[in-house]
C-alpha cells in the first residue's frame, strides 16, 4: 500500500536514522542524507593543461568533459554486436595479471603484461595510465583534496596512520626497453595528485597495431576505503593496478577526432575502460578464501609463495578480488534463462551474517532473471556476491563485471541487503555490459540502474524487522519503492537542483548534488514512461541494450534509442531530455482552490410564464425559504444545486495531468489539463457539492517538486496532519535512543 502523501515528508527524518542504526544502506545506495556544505573557492581549471599534451597532435580531455548531445555514429566502437562476431567485444586492452598479497603488511607485488590496440589513424607514442590507489596516499591528491572540500564520502571513514594507500609504478618496458613516464593532472587537479600517469614509448604505436607494455608495480593497501582496502585480514582490492585510459576515436560519444578520455580520480567518479581479457594469477596465503572477476582455471595449487589462484574472463573492462581467511563456506545457486549460459552464483560473507548471504543469493538470482528478461541476456557462466564483515561495510555496496559487494546485518535490514543486492547486480548491465563513461555521464550508470532497480522491486515494500520491539509496535510503516525514491529525489527546497542529472561527476556544487543523481534519475524516467504509456520505454531499453552492449553509448545514445522505441512519440523524449536531463527544471502543479456555493435565487429582471418580470429581495428570500421548508432528500443535497470550482496552477515546468474532482455523494469526474495553460478553473453544476480534487491520481508524476499540494479538501481537517506529526516525532525520538544505545 502506497504511503498517503502527507505521510512521505514526515518519514523522511526517520528513514535516515533508520539507515544509519541498519549500518549506513542509504549512504551505500549513492546518498548523502547529511546537508554538505559547498565547495570553497572552486575555480574551473583550464581544460587538460599543458603538461599533459603529447607529439602526437592527440588531446587529452579535462575538466569541462561532460554530458553529450551528439548521437554517436553508427559503427562506433565496431558497430552494434550482433552475435555473429568472433568476441563478444572489440577487445582493445587486454590484461595478465599476477599479484602476490600479504595479508599482514596489506601488499601486493604485482606484475602486469598490457597489450593494446591503437584504434586511431595515427602513430601513437604517448599514452596514460590510471594509478587510482594513488588517491588514497595523502591530501596531496585530486580525490582528498575534494574529500577536504565536500566534507565526507560516503559512510565517513577517516584514514589513520598507518592506513594510506598507494601504488609505486616500478617499471614500464615495451619489446625490452624502458619506457618514461610522470604523473599528469588533465582535469587541472593539484600538482601533487598522482592518479594518471603519462607514459612517453619507446617506439610509437601504429595505426591499427599492438603494443605490449610490461609493468612492475607494488601496491600498499588502504585501511578500507573508497571501495577498497583491508579490515583485519579481509581484503577487498579493487583499482589496484595500472589501467590504460581510453582513445576514442571520432564519432565516439561526441568526439570529432582520436582523444585520450583520462580523467583524475575525482570523489566522486567511477570508472571508464576499454574493453578486452582480464587473465589473473592470485597468490594468497593457505587457508585464505578468494572470489574474483571472472571464472576459475583449474584448480588452486600450492607453492613456496603461497596458494596460486587462476582466474580469468573475456570481455570485461575491469577486474577485482577479495581474499579473507573468516568467510564461510559459501553459498550457492545458479540461474538458466533464455539466450543466457547456465550461470553459477555464489555468496560469499561472514558467518554471523549467513541470514544477510541468502537474501543476497535469491535477490541475485531474482535480479538475473528480471534483467535478462527486460533488458537482454545475460551472457556470462558465473557472478560473485561478497557480504563484507561488520568494520568493513565501505567496501560494501561496489560493482565490476560478475563480481560484486552488497552490504550484511541482521533481520532489521533484510529489506536494505535485497534492495542493494539488486542495486549492485544491476551496476554489471548498465556499467558491466553497457560501459557507459562514469566519469562524464554518471546518470547512465547510477541513476538508470536506480530507475531499473525500482521497476523489478515496485511490487514489493521495504520492511525493517525490529523483532521483540516490533511486538511491542515499534515498527515502522512499510516503504513503497517510489515513495523512497521520492523522498531522495524531490527538490526539497521548492527551487530546481543546482546541478542537472546529465552533468559530469566532478562539477558538483555539493556531494547531495551528485547523490540525487540516483533518486532523481528513476523519477525523470519513472515520469517519462507513464507519459508515453504502453510498452514504449520498455521497447526503447531493450533497443538500447541490443544496440549498445559492449560499447560505449553516451546520454545521446539512451535518448535516440528511446525516441525510436516511442515512435510518434519521439519528440516528446527528446523534449523531456532538455528540460529534466540535460537541465534540471522544476514541476511544481498545485489544487489551490477547492469551493462550492448555492445556486440560489437572485433579485432583478427574469422570465417567467413568457413574460419578463422584476423579483425583488423579498419576493427571493420568500422563495428560498419556502423551498427549504419543503426539501425532504438527501443531506448531502439541497433544495438548490451547486456551482462548485476546481482551480489548478502550474508553477514551473509543464506536463500534462490528469485531475479528479470527487463530490459529496461519492461520484467523481476525471478530466485532462494539457500542456499550455499556466492555470485552468474548472467549474461543474450539481445537485451536490465539491469535496476533494487531486492532480495525478495514478502517481504517474513524481518529479512534481511537492506532491503534497497535489490535492486538496474543501472541508479543512486537521487531526490527521496533527496526528501523523506526533507519531513522525514519536517515531524519530524513539529510533534515535535506539540507535545512541548501539
């Protein structure tokens, strides 16, 4: 059952201390639920300053990269893949990787054989490489610098001494021979962040040729952080080896000519990579458990440095491990669906929160189904759920291809394990399959996934179970997915978010900003497919996935696949695009006249019998109340009717509504306000009076900026409001002393 409207606003304060006695579900699902203050003195950079430029006439891009608006061409990144290829993907950059962890000191000695592909029409000499652990060796770089400015990162975990964490790139060769390399800032970052390094080859790379690169390079783990790191001997290690940028190429998410897309480690961005093989030799001390991207070669083996394991994955652009000595056995399921391999899924987590890896497990193999049903096949033998232990939930809620993190506890946050549990699976579509550029377009990745998330879950309520407390009835209302996203995703402040979804992730005026990209994103896209109505959407996600897994595609990309999927309706995606994703106007409908009067007699010249005669005051007031005397019906009706008014307004941007006007003997009249009227007054004559009028009846608008003016009484009745406040303070004052006796 839906929350009543009034009911949403007063939930708000409680969902929060909600999701931090559940250990922080709503920071891991992208949200900063406290008020940022914003950045200081933030000046633009000029865009890829000269430092970073190279002989090869190929621009690196900087700072003002962002959303596009141009369509990519159509044989981008190879063309759309159609099954008839040798590889799933055009594989660019290819990995064999080898790490040796010690999960004492928190290292890796690792080596590293990268052969790429030159896809341009030009020799190329320089490359760059991200080092992304570089963000957490001291203040000194882009992503703590930004940390320092916006005041905090997701759950808030400080770094101590001894917890920093680093790559050392020891050595780069090609064919034998040394390479140069230093450290660039193309976004204009300060000059001590360390998080792309330039490389100058020894010999260049030809058009359409292939270079191998041999690297050397040591890893100091973080105090887990940022999606990385160890707690205790847990590691989760991710980002952790150097990882060429991407050369697009023209016709490429808007590029005109070849261009390295290279950018810092910002706060608040994720990743962006070529596609190709990931072959990964992990060494690991006996008795430790590991999980990986991609599936097992052969069987571990023994060796004087330790335990080998092999795994190794087409067709992906990243890979990640975790490795613990205290997971529980784990658990296993499989899922088989239309056009996809048998895939084998497997849980693993600490023992204490077995509850929390069963979930994760039946919402991992519900979430295949949904997305492979809706979107397209999934086409991989195997994925992988990590359940972090208690300490070491900032590397919870993390994605990379067939591999994941979610987040564990006990009964009361059964409801967050499944919702981040779909969340993250869903990350491997729109950032797995799909690829699309997270340091641009973040909205692509994180708010469609959001969007698609709350889809497969509308059906279903978020409970929270506070057992023996619940009994005693404490325990709070059931949460409608879109009321949760609502309550994220409203513009809370009655004025348009600074910030449009579309935006890249670094220009952000604060880290709320960047966070209502996933609310807001499944409510602009929520809102559209209502609008267009059907199984239009659904026709143009399915275009979209077809047309763009394992590729690239930009936010013009989504908007074309949707206006061909909508057909007639094409210019009506193209229209909500300008006005909710590339910019960020407001919808602010509002009921603000409910009223009704008596028809009654009037005194003047009027025509009676054929003739035209003057009633007086007297002769009028005699026959009302005359008629009064004699009305025996109805005590919602009346001796005369009714000329009740209906009055809507339109405050900010336009979208069609529909209104309800319900009246006092139950009967209602729906009726259309288009688009193109700032106001409309509807007026209607019958024997009963108006009571209540609401916009939106089917909840098909929930960008609306205040749902709660959506709807209005002519009868005022304020208990319920009363009520409903007192049990919202009631609730916030008890939730709190709970969570200060954790």
């Amino acid at each position: 059952m839906r929350l009543h409207a009034l009911a949403r606003r007063r939930l708000a304060t409680a969902s929060a201390a909600l999701a931090l006695a559940a250990g922080g579900l709503v920071a891991l699902a992208g949200r900063d639920v406290q008020p940022v203050a914003a950045p200081v003195g933030m000046v633009a950079p000029p865009s890829a300053p000269a430092n970073v430029a190279n002989q090869d006439g190929i621009p690196v891009l900087g700072w003002d990269a962002g959303a596009v608006r141009t369509p990519s061409a159509p044989e981008a990144w190879g063309g759309p893949r159609t099954g008839s290829e040798p590889t799933l993907s055009d594989r660019v950059a290819s990995y064999e990787l080898r790490a040796v962890l010690d999960p004492v000191k928190h290292t890796i000695e690792g080596s590293e054989k990268l052969r790429w592909k030159n896809r341009s029409d030009r020799n190329v000499r320089t490359i760059y490489l991200h080092t992304y652990l570089n963000a957490f060796e001291g203040p000194g770089s882009t992503w703590m610098t930004e940390k320092a400015r916006y005041g905090r990162f997701r759950s808030g975990v400080e770094t101590k001494d001894g917890q920093w964490g680093y790559i050392d790139v020891v050595s780069i060769a090609q064919g034998g021979q040394a390479a140069t390399m230093r450290y660039v800032q193309p976004d204009g970052g300060p000059a001590t962040d360390r998080s792309v390094l330039r490389v100058d080859l020894p010999e260049p790379v030809a058009p359409g040729a292939e270079t191998t690169l041999d690297i050397k390079f040591h890893d100091q783990l973080p105090r887990v952080i940022a999606r990385t790191g160890w707690f205790g001997s847990y590691h989760l290690v991710a980002q952790w080896f150097p990882k060429i940028g991407v050369l697009e190429l023209a016709g490429e998410r808007g590029a005109d000519g070849p261009r390295w897309n290279v950018h810092e480690f910002h706060l608040h961005t994720e990743f962006y990579a070529d596609w190709g093989s990931y072959d990964l030799e992990l060494v690991v001390p006996k008795g430790v458990t590991v999980g990986s991207v991609g599936g097992r070669v052969g069987e571990p083996r023994e060796t004087p440095e330790g335990v080998v394991h092999h795994f190794h994955q087409d067709d992906v652009h990243d890979v990640a491990f975790t490795a613990w000595d205290g997971f529980a056995p784990p658990l296993k399921g499989s899922y088989d669906g239309p056009g996809s391999p048998h895939v084998d899924v497997t849980v693993l987590y600490p023992p204490e929160w077995e509850g929390s890896a069963k979930v994760a497990l039946k919402a991992t193999i519900d979430a295949l189904r949904y997305f492979s049903e809706t979107l397209g096949p999934y086409p991989y033998k195997q994925v992988t759920c990590v359940v972090p232990p208690f300490n070491a939930l900032e590397s919870g809620g993390m994605e990379y291809e067939t591999f994941f993190t979610t987040i564990g506890g006990g009964k009361l946050v059964d409801s967050g394990v499944r919702y981040v549990t779909v969340h993250e699976f869903g990350h491997g579509y729109f950032m797995g399959l799909l690829a699309s550029n997270e340091f641009e377009e973040p909205f692509l990745d994180e708010g469609m996934n959001e969007w698609w998330d709350s889809r497969m879950l509308e059906g279903e309520d978020m409970t929270f179970d506070f057992g023996f407390l619940g009994t005693l009835g404490f325990q709070p209302p059931p949460l409608h997915i879109w009321d949760f996203q609502w309550l994220g995703g409203s513009y809370t402040t009655g004025r348009p978010l600074a910030d449009a979804i579309a935006g890249n992730s670094w220009q952000r005026m604060t880290s709320g900003t960047y966070g209502a990209v996933y609310p807001r994103t499944a409510l602009v896209m929520h809102d559209l497919e209502k609008r267009l109505g059907g199984d239009a959407v659904a026709r143009g996600m399915k275009l979209y996935y077809a047309r763009w897994h394992h590729r690239h595609p930009s936010a013009a990309d989504l908007r074309e696949a949707l206006a061909e999927g909508a057909g007639e309706q094409a210019d009506t995606v193209r229209g909500w695009f300008d006005q909710q994703v590339y910019a960020s106007d407001v919808v602010d409908d509002e009921i603000d006249v409910v009223d009704s009067e008596e028809i009654r007699p009037a005194p003047g010249r009027v025509e009676k019998d054929g003739k035209m005669v003057m009633r007086t005051k007297a002769d009028v007031e005699d026959e009302i109340d005359d008629k009064r005397s004699a009305y025996k019906g109805d005590s919602d009706k009346g001796p005369f009717p009714f000329r009740s008014v209906v009055r809507a307004q339109r405050h900010a941007a336009q979208v069609p509504q529909t209104v309800v006007v319900e009246f006092a003997d139950g009967s209602q009249e729906r009726v259309a306000w288009p688009i193109g009227e700032r106001w409309h007054r509807w007026v209607f004559e019958r024997p009963v009076k108006v009571a209540q009028a609401r916009l939106d009846p089917t909840g098909s608008v929930l960008t609306d900026v205040d749902k709660l003016d959506d709807g209005r009484t002519r009868v005022t009745h304020r208990l319920p409001s009363a009520r409903w406040s007192l049990e919202g303070t009631t609730w916030v004052e008890t939730l709190l002393s709970l969570v200060s006796s954790l």
